[in-house]
C-alpha cells in the first residue's frame, strides 16, 4: 500500500480514536470544497476522508495495521469502491441523504419515579402529601440554550449548518453523492464556542424540587400516580418527561389487607365464646363493638359492612371481616377444675364420644368427585 493513512491525517500510529477525530476535523475545516474549491484541495480532502474512514474504524484500521487494503477489498468484493456499501448508494439514489438536516439540540427530558410509604388509613381515605425530588431541571444561567451569557451558538463552519457533509464517490453506477452526519457538530448544524459554566452546555441542571401530590383514596402497594410533565427536563432545555409516584402501603399492626376488605383476628376465652360478650374494636372509623353471640365458634367471621377501604374506581367501601378464635385455658386451679367438672356432668359430657367428619380432601379427590358429578 503506497498511501500512509497515519502520515495523511499526521497523527502516530498508535494515536487514540478522539486524537484521530481531532486531527480530521482540523483538516477538514482546511480543505472542505466549500471553503477551498482548488481541485488539488479537493482530492487533498478526498485522502483524508478516506484516511479517517478507515483509522476511525477499528476493524478496518486492523485490517490496514496488518497491511490489508480496506477500502480496495470493499471495492473488489463488492464493486463500489471508497469503502461504501450499498444502503450508501440507495440513499443517494431514493433520497435519503437529503432527508437528514440538522438535528434539533432540544429533546424531551426522561421519566422519573419515586417510591412513598403511606399508612392503611392514608390509603383507605386519600390524603396529601409533599415529596422533594432530585430531578434535571432548566439552567436559568443561560435558560437552556447551553451557551454561556452573552454568547450564541454558531453555525458549524463545516456543514454550513446542514448537519451533514456530502461526498462524492465512484461506483459502478458512475458518480454517487452520500451524506454523512457532521463530525464536528454531531449534526445539529450549530457549535458552541463557549459553553455554559453553570450547566457545560448542556441546558439543564439538577436541583431538588419540593411537589404536592394528591393521594386518591383506595390506592395500594404498587399504584403509580402520574403526573404530567414532573420529570426530568430535557436537553437543551427540551420539554420534561413524566414523574410517576408509586405507593407502599405500611403493614398495620391489626388489620391485614386483601384488596379492599380488612382481616383481623379477635381472640376470647371459652367462656365469652360460650355466653357471649361484646368486644370493643378500633376501626379505621373509631371504637365499634364486635357482638359476640352465645355459642361462637371459633373459626367463625363476623362481617362488618362498609368498615374497609375505599373503591379506586367507584363508590363505596369494603368490608371489615373479624375472626374469632377460641382460647381454651391450659391451667386451672383446683375450684376452676371442679367447676368445669360440674358443668361436663350437667351437661353430659364426661366422656364424649366426639364427632368425626372427612378430612380436608386432596386436589386428586376433589378432581375425582367433580368428574363423578358429586
């Protein structure tokens, strides 16, 4: 290979790929036609344009390193010539190229979201709560522009403010023009000279922000609320993503929640369970007593309608569902015993027989009796 592509950009050879991507834009602004229209410029810019495609690709900077031709086997293999493929000679060709322009700096912020705890009562009513957030926000140095006071963007000396630079190629189809997008502006068209202290050009800076969120009523673990236009800000002071707030309920130390109805549990004595008594229970809407009936069993539930937690979507509430369990003492001091030793004889049962039923059945059985329709 009688073409030094190290020596054409004037770099070493083992120059890092920002050192290579500084070198030709250096050059480029030199040589491009726009600026220099001399013919010998024009081939001068051709090299190095051909020299950066082929150093700024690490596959095709290998195969040149190893002393391969990059852009000639591209050419034999496929007859195109400079190292373009086909989809280059498309665009060309349907008008591709031309559809680029400049890309606008601004662009929507990201979404963010933050997680709240909320009590079982601030859920089951809806409540308010303020939430700080660290989030982007626009720089007011500069208000999004990412140039510093009293300066503007300018347009890139390169592309003219196109976003792109062209290049004319040969191919076996003849002349093909193909577009790139700028190297020096990324494509936007526009350079910063002086970028903002405050925010380096960007636009935008973070800060914390204090939000007053409105909690509906009926909400549980996972709910997210969305607010609009709460997140981050974006580049270039673009316009702000969503702010979602999920919930996570706090675990109550009485009730238990399974969707909107509430479960607890009330334990009493054998003796309540077996004349009755009246239970004081602090419900999410004050003290209701929980009417214990003569002759409860334990494992019974008793219902207390419209006590649970408010519908989402809808009126009304659930239900607040109380669970007796039955305590049967393990001690007794001699005058208890030989009271319950009277009361056994009174009422028959020194020696109970007991009562016997199927046990609980396996999923097998019960799938055998569906099928014989019982």
């Amino acid at each position: 290979m009688t073409t030094d592509y190290y020596e054409v950009l004037g770099v070493r050879r083992d120059a890092t790929p920002e050192e290579i991507k500084k070198a030709f834009r250096r050059l480029a602004r030199e040589l491009h036609p726009d600026v220099n229209p001399d013919p010998k410029t024009q081939e001068r810019f051709k090299e190095i344009n051909a020299a950066y495609e082929v150093l700024s690709d690490p596959q095709k900077r290998q195969m040149y390193d190893l002393g391969g031709d990059p852009l000639g086997g591209a050419g034999a293999a496929g007859g195109f010539g400079a190292g373009f493929g086909f989809s280059d000679i498309m665009d060309a060709f349907f008008g591709q190229a031309s559809q680029r322009g400049p890309r606008s700096r601004t662009r929507r912020g990201q979404d963010a979201m933050i997680r709240i705890e909320v009590q079982l009562e601030e859920a089951a009513f809806g409540t308010t709560r303020e939430i700080q957030v660290d989030t982007a926000v626009t720089c007011n140095t500069c208000n999004g522009e990412g140039a510093a006071p009293g300066t503007t963007a300018q347009t890139c000396d390169m592309c003219r403010g196109r976003g792109e630079v062209s290049q004319v190629t040969r191919s076996f189809l003849g002349q093909v023009m193909t577009s790139r997008p700028c190297p020096q502006c990324q494509g936007f068209g526009t350079v910063v000279p002086t970028p903002c202290p405050e925010c380096a050009g960007d636009g935008r800076v973070r800060a914390r922000r204090t939000l007053t969120v409105k909690i509906p009523a009926g909400v549980d673990s996972g709910t997210r609320i969305q607010l609009a236009g709460e997140g981050e800000v974006g580049p270039g002071g673009g316009p702000a993503g969503d702010l979602y707030v999920e919930i996570a309920e706090v675990p109550h130390p009485t009730f238990q929640r399974r969707g909107d109805d509430l479960h607890c549990t009330v334990t009493i004595p054998m003796t309540a369970a077996a004349l009755g008594t009246k239970v004081p229970l602090e419900t999410l809407d004050g003290v209701a007593e929980i009417d214990i009936r003569p002759g409860t069993q334990s494992g019974q539930s008793i219902p207390l309608h419209g006590r649970g937690v408010t519908h989402l979507r809808g009126g009304g509430r659930g239900d607040l569902i109380v669970h007796v369990e039955v305590q049967t003492p393990t001690k007794l001091d001699p005058e208890q015993e030989e009271l319950l030793r009277r009361l056994a004889k009174l009422r028959a049962e020194e020696r109970p027989t007991g009562q016997f039923s199927p046990g609980q059945q396996g999923l097998f059985s019960r799938l055998k009796d569906a099928f014989n329709g019982r």
